[in-house]
C-alpha cells in the first residue's frame, strides 16, 4: 500500500470516529431527556397520590 493509501484510509478511520462520537453524544442528550421525563412522570404520580391516596391502589381483575 503507498503513503496516499495509508493516508485516506487514515483520514477516513479518523471521519468514522468522529461520527460515531457524535452520535454517542446525541444518544447521551436523548437518553438524558428520556429520563427526565421519567422522573417527571414519577414526581406527578406521588403528587396525585398525596392528594388522593386511595387512587391505584387498588383494581379490579376480572378473570
């Protein structure tokens, strides 16, 4: 293989890199996002039980 080989293959292995950071970094943000709302969803949940506490705890199954 001659150095222009080396060189692209080089310059295109440093491209794949940097596009698979990035990516990771966005999947980090969403990941993050999702788990706020989740949280979220878990702090509204306590709320509506502390003002009615009767409220899923308990269902009916019919079988």
């Amino acid at each position: 293989m001659d150095i222009a080989g080396v060189s692209m293959a080089l310059s295109n292995a440093k491209i794949a890199n940097s596009v698979g950071t990035a990516v990771l970094g966005k999947t980090m943000d969403l990941n993050e996002t999702m788990g706020q709302g989740l949280i979220n969803m878990i702090d509204k949940a306590s709320m509506e039980r502390s003002v009615n506490p009767s409220v899923g705890s308990r269902f009916d199954m019919l079988v």
